[in-house]
C-alpha cells in the first residue's frame, strides 16, 4: 500500500471498528490482565469457545494475585479442554513471577513483558498495544490473510514483511483500536474461505479484489498430520474411590490421573492392558475391558481403551506405601483430574 493512501486506509478501517466490533468480554474491560488471559487462551482456540473458558477463568481469577497463588492443579482445571496445557503453566509462572518483582501489578515495558513466561512477540505486542495503547505491532493469521490480500501477494513471503508492514501502519495515537480492527477485519469479514468483500470497509485499497485473487490467496500450507494414537486407561475402585497415579511423564494433563499407557505399535489394547496390571498390581487385580473412546488433544486423534477393576484391601496398602498413587473420591475427582479424557473414562464407569 502506497504512503499516501494509509491514512484512508486507517480511517475507514477505524471507523468500520468502532460500529461493527464484536462485544467481547474481554473488550468490556481491556486491562493487562485480561488482555493477557484472553490473548493466551485465543493463541490456539476460537472466540466462540474462548469466551466461557475466559468468563469462568477470571470470575475464579480475577487477578494476577489470585492466579498467581491458585495452586497448578485449580488452573490446569480451569483450562480442562482447551488444550496445549503448558499455556496454563506459563500464565501461572508469569502471574508469580509478576507478584514477586512487581508487587502484582502487570508490567508496561514491552521488553519486559517480552519476558514473561508463555509470551512471545505477538502477546507482548497486543498486551502493549490492547491494554496501554502503545504503538507495537501485532501480527496473527487473520492479520496475515489481509495483508496478503491488502497487496495482492501471490507466493510465499518471509514472517518479516508482515511485521514491517504493521509497524508502518499503525497509529500512535490508536494503537490499541488500529490492533483490533484488524484482527476484527480478518476474523469476520477477510475470511479464509468466501471473503465478504461486498462488505470490507477497505476494499478499495485491497489489490485482490482489483485482480479478482481474494478467494486464492492467500496460499495454504499443508495442514499438521493427524497422528492417530491408541491409549489404555485403568479405572480402578476401592470401597467408592477412584486410584489417581502421579502424571510426570504423561502427554495427558495434569499432576494427577488415571493410570494410562501408550499402545506401543504392533501390540493389542489387551496386552498393554496386562502390561500395565502388571506394573501396578504385580497381574493380580482382574480387569475387563468396558468401553472405547475417541477423543482429540490438538493434532493428536485418541482411541482410549476403557479397562475397570475392584481392588483388594491388600493392593491398595501396597499402592499407597509407594506414594505415587492415590485413592479419590468423588469429590477429590472434581479438583485433581484436569483432563477431560480421564473425566469421561470415570463417567463412562459410572453410567
């Protein structure tokens, strides 16, 4: 986009802002805290199924104070079902480290919210910009579609001509509604598939329209593998209690869990099954298959093999000697399990 015409530009896009801009819960009351939550939770999650995880966060955390002294295990069950859960670690070692150097009060430098745990450029520039106006640039895939189909660019370009074109464009003195409006712009009017150019409120500055090439670029990049993975949980009861097992190293979130393995390639659920009895109970628990689920962890497509048991008195005093197991009740479930999976594997017991 030639100089002289950005500042049109800007205007139309800014005036389009302000009449059509969605009421998101977290536009009601941009302060960095709420910028900061919202803009993690959308890194990998859509608005629509953002906005009721961002409601219940902030209504039990309302502040970097709270979060910041909320044990893990509360926060990984707050954000139970949005996945990419070292995104809820990251907010937690942020909110301490912030109470701890800053007395709670959310930072204002750029490069020190660069800093933060879990932040990249895109969050440090829409914290900066959203929150204190600050004229940082910002940079995401809806932003993206509308320079490419703003300058009519037909291939591949590197990540740093986006950026030099948002530091161009924004205003100074509206950083944080120029920001928005552009993201809005993508998210509802630019759209990846059958764009609504009859009602872009800059479409006579776009080259893509001229060149009737908005609905082929810009170009797709191949989509990640969907990578199918077969796993087996135990639900194991005693005298109304669910046995939890430590998760350190379990791709499943959360500290605690259901006892789970990975079906290793070229072996039956069945056998994992007996293998897993095997460490835990030394093959003396019976176990019977219940029930398969299916269930997705970002690219990752699940067939969880279901297997139930009852244990004795006697397994379940050798399991708590070792200390990495636990027996919960019903109650203890609600708090200590953080992913939905496990979740459903214990509902499916009930039913």
């Amino acid at each position: 986009m030639k100089p002289e015409k950005i500042e049109g530009f800007r205007n139309s896009l800014l005036k389009w802002y302000h009449k059509h801009r969605r009421p998101l819960p977290w536009r009601m009351n941009p302060t960095p805290y709420r910028v900061w939550i919202s803009e993690i939770m959308l890194q990998q999650t859509q608005v629509k199924s953002a906005i009721p995880y961002f409601n219940r966060f902030v209504k039990r955390l309302p502040d970097i104070a709270s979060l910041a002294q909320a044990p893990v295990e509360e926060i990984l069950a707050l954000w139970s079902g949005l996945g990419y859960y070292s995104r809820a670690r990251n907010l937690h070692k942020a909110a301490r480290k912030i109470l701890e150097y800053w007395g709670g009060i959310f930072p204002n430098e750029y490069k020190t919210v660069l800093s933060l745990p879990g932040i990249g450029r895109y969050t440090a520039g829409a914290i900066c910009s959203i929150a204190f106006n600050q004229p940082q640039p910002v940079v995401d895939g809806n932003i993206r579609r509308v320079i490419v189909r703003l300058n009519g660019i037909r291939s591949y370009i590197p990540e740093k001509y986006f950026w030099d074109r948002m530091t161009e464009w924004v205003p100074w003195e509206k950083a944080s509604e120029f920001n928005q409006a552009m993201m809005e712009l993508g998210a509802t009017i630019c759209l990846p598939a059958q764009p609504l150019c009859p009602r872009c409120p800059v479409r006579r500055y776009c080259l893509a329209k001229k060149q009737n090439l908005q609905s082929t670029i810009p170009l797709t990049k191949p989509r990640k593998a969907i990578v199918k993975v077969g796993v087996v949980i135990l639900v194991i009861r005693y005298r109304g209690k669910v046995l939890l097992t430590r998760q350190d190293d379990s791709f499943i979130p959360g500290k605690w869990g259901l006892p789970v393995r990975i079906v290793p390639s070229g072996q039956s659920p069945e056998e994992t099954a007996q293998s897993l009895n095997n460490k835990l109970f030394g093959g003396r628990l019976p176990i019977e298959s219940l029930a398969v689920l299916k269930h997705s962890i970002t690219h990752n497509r699940i067939s969880a093999h279901i297997y139930t048991g009852n244990a004795t008195g006697i397994i379940s005093e050798l399991l708590e000697a070792e200390g990495r197991t636990y027996w919960a009740n019903d109650l203890q479930l609600d708090g200590m399990l953080t992913s939905s999976l496990f979740r459903k594997a214990v509902q499916r017991c009930r039913k």
